[in-house]
C-alpha cells in the first residue's frame, strides 16, 4: 500500500533545489506509520473530487484562523539571531493577508490570460489574544531551548512540536527555527503538514527564522518576501504543489501526478526564480506554466496568485478537516469591543478657523455593532456628545462625522471615546475606546489664499515660536 500511496506523490530527494520540505516529512512519517498511511490515502483519494464551492457560505464570508508563533531560540536577545522581533511577525500575518485576500501588489504582474483566475480565499489571519486555557497572549510565545539548530525528522517533529503545540483544532501553529544550520544554503526552507493526515501533536507550519516577514536582516535572495509561509499554509489548507509533485512528468505519462485542481495548467516540473512567460510543459501552451501560482517554487517576487479552485479546496478543508477552527475566532478578538481607529481629521494644521471633525469608529469584536455614544472634548473643556447607530460587522470600519466647530487659531487638543457600545456599559477591552490628536489651527481666510510657501514659513515660525 505505502508504494502506491508514493509512487504518483513525491520524488523529490532527486531535485537539485527542495525548498518546501512538506512532501519529503509525510513520505518520512508514513514509512513506518500504517494509521497515518490509511489517512494518506484518504486525503488524495478526497483531493481527486473535484472542489466545488459550499453551498453554505454566504458571498464574502470571511473565516478567520488564529495563529500562534512560537519562536524557537537558543538564548539569543530579542532582535538577534533566532529570537526574531515582532514586526517580523506582523509582517508576516500582513503578508499572509494581502495573499489570501487578493491584495498582494505582485498581484499587477501576473499575465493577462491568468487574471481572470486570480482569485479571493477570503481568509484572514489573526494573531492570537487568547491561549488555549483562556489567558491574554500576544500570540507570539519565545521558547528558548538548549538547541540551536533543528532538523525536521529527529528534533522538530518529534521533540519539540510535542512539547511546544497549542491545540491544533483552534489554532494554526507556526514554529520559526535555525533549520540546517545554515543561513544561505537551498535545502529545505519551510514544510507543513497536511489536513487530516499528520498526527495532532505534529501539526503545524514549520519556517527558517530569516524567511519570517518581509523585514529579515538576514532573509535569503528570492525567499525575502514572506511568500515561502503562504505556500506552506497552503499545503496546511490541503492544496499540493502546482506540478503534482511527479518528478517531471505530465500528468497524462506513466505514473505521473496532478495537484487535482481543474483550472491550474498541467506542468512538467517545478520553476525556481522568475521564469519568463510563457514557460511551456506538457502541451499547456501557449499560455504554458502557471509559474506565478503561489504552490509553484518560483522567488517570492513572483509569487502571486490562488486560482478559485484552490480557493474552493482549502473552504472545503475548511468546512471539514479543520471545521473547528472556525469558530475559534474568539481565541483572537473579544465578543464585544467597540475601537475608535482613528482621528483623520483634524490632524497637523488647519487652515480654517471651522471645521468639522471626523471619526474612524472600527469593530474589533465578534458582534455586529449597532449603537454607542460619542464623546469628546477640545482643549480639556466641556465633554460633548453624540449618538451613533448602523451596522458594522467584525472588523469592518465607519466614517463618522462630529459637529461643526469653531476656533480660535493657535494649538489644539481633541479627545474622542466611543461608549455605551450595543447599550452595554461598557465593551471586553476598554483600551481601544479613545483617542487623542493635538493640531494647529490659523485662519486661512476667504479670499486669495497665501502662496503655499508664505503659508507653510507662517506655520514654521509659530511652530519655532517666532
């Protein structure tokens, strides 16, 4: 049974380059392992049915999926070596979120007969607030062990994903370690596992720290980009690699593979760095390799598209293999938290003596928001207030603006909070309630307005106190 689970999968130990290591560690774990050889051959079995969107999800649904960094160490200080810093990882979520939201600027390059195939999962990455017994995390936990380098088979999936793993049903468990020991050799960069196949201790996504984000000092040229993780989570979401995984073959050829998806090109092989359009394989001209597909090897810069059949494989997975992370939503946002985001306006200098303000009012929370009051202040004076009512889902935002005011021109101060959310005293987080701006405001008249120059010297000796 194992060579008929391998024989049209994998054969990558003969490619010069394997930099995604996910199909070398499940031929590794299946060896010995007849259960997890069982639920191989279930998962291909499933992914030969051809996706097909659920019927069940409303139009732009969005599903978000809680994440946990661990970053693996061996004492470095925070910033340095493998204890990599936190924009790295914001970076990284952002990166994952312009990817499978369609909102990735390499996005512009892909050619024109694939645009029409770029498609939106409606996916969205959150670090997590909660951990799994219910306390307050950043979502990003440092572990600092007594190894600095790890291989995948002897250390990583046996001795430190087990002592290390968040529950795998409610949360995406990504671990950035020192793999190889090397910063600049081509073996294996990333690996993940697969829906349903990989035991419960092992589940997760594992990266080299220098690939976390788009700001890694040290990050290898054409993996810089953070796109080495959206590819990993696509295999963690079910998808294969765009070639089948087949060693060069097509897909019609004696033992050759597919990725099962209907509206991604057959391909003979992989493609590393920016190959030139069209790259044509197995009689899949003129337009040749979707080279551009993120489940393709190709740099990071070239990186740039899921077509609507991925998107469908992983909702599918989604909606059955990993259909309790779901509703794990909760490990990252609080029920009710009402957040005012911003103060656009007024901001720096004014130039007129009135104006009206203007709020951004953001739903941080699980409820729908649709009532709260406004309250503000100028220069610590009196407190003013104002209803709001509508209908903000999670994570959407509202413009709103205050009344019309007027003042003197000089330096000014305004505070806003936003309170009573949905008639409640108060919302989960009270953090995020308020903010503050301070400007400066002149009279810029009504006639011919100063030249910009004379206005911005007027501003730059006030501002000296001239």
């Amino acid at each position: 049974m194992l060579a008929a689970l391998l024989s049209g999968s994998v054969a990558l130990q003969a490619q010069e380059k394997s930099w995604c290591g996910s199909m070398d560690v499940v031929q590794e774990q299946l060896r010995d392992n007849p259960e997890m050889q069982q639920r191989y051959h279930d998962f291909i079995e499933g992914l030969k049915q051809e996706p097909t969107h659920p019927s069940s999800r409303a139009a732009n649904e969005v599903i978000f999926i809680p994440v946990v960094f661990h970053i693996i160490h061996n004492g470095d200080a925070v910033g340095t070596g493998e204890n990599i810093t936190e924009s790295q990882v914001y970076s990284q979520i952002d990166i994952l979120n312009q990817a499978y939201n369609n909102m990735d600027a390499a996005a512009g390059t892909v050619p024109d007969v694939f645009k029409p195939l770029v498609a939106n999962v409606n996916v969205q990455f959150c670090l997590a607030k909660f951990d799994p017994s219910g306390n307050p995390t950043t979502g990003i936990i440092r572990h600092e062990m007594s190894r600095e380098s790890w291989d995948s088979s002897s250390t990583i999936d046996k001795v430190l994903k087990p002592a290390t793993i968040w529950d795998r049903n409610r949360y995406l468990n990504i671990w950035t370690v020192r793999m190889g020991g090397s910063l600049t050799d081509q073996g294996i960069l990333a690996y993940s596992s697969f829906p349903g196949v990989t035991q419960s201790d092992r589940d997760g996504v594992v990266c080299r720290f220098n690939l976390i984000g788009a700001s890694s000092p040290t990050g290898l040229t054409g993996h810089n980009k953070g796109k080495s993780m959206v590819h990993e989570v696509g295999h963690w979401l079910g998808l294969l690699h765009i070639w089948g995984d087949d060693d060069g073959k097509c897909a019609n050829d004696p033992n050759g593979g597919s990725d099962y998806i209907s509206d991604t090109p057959d391909q003979a092989d992989l493609n590393f760095g920016c190959p030139v359009f069209p790259h044509v394989t197995c009689n899949n001209g003129p337009n040749g390799d979707m080279f551009m597909n993120y489940m393709d090897y190709v740099n990071d810069e070239c990186m740039a598209m899921f077509t609507p059949k991925q998107a469908e494989r992983m909702i599918g997975v989604l909606n059955s293999q990993r259909s309790i992370i779901k509703t794990a939503a909760s490990k990252c946002y609080y029920s009710l938290d009402a957040a005012v985001a911003d103060i656009p306006f007024p901001k720096d200098t004014v130039c007129s003596l009135g104006f009206q303000p203007a709020i951004i009012l953001k739903n941080e929370g699980l409820t729908t928001l649709t009532s709260g009051k406004i309250y503000y202040q100028w220069d610590g004076g009196a407190v003013q207030s104002q209803n709001w009512n509508g209908s903000l889902a999670m994570q959407q935002e509202a413009k709103v603006l205050l009344a019309e005011t007027n003042l003197l021109q000089g330096d000014h101060s305004l505070y806003v909070t936003f309170e009573t959310p949905n008639g409640q005293p108060a919302d989960n987080l009270s953090t995020n309630d308020s903010k503050d701006v301070v400007f400066y405001v002149y009279d810029g008249g009504v006639g011919i307005p100063l030249p910009i120059s004379k206005a911005l010297k007027l501003i730059s000796l006030h501002r000296v106190g001239v």
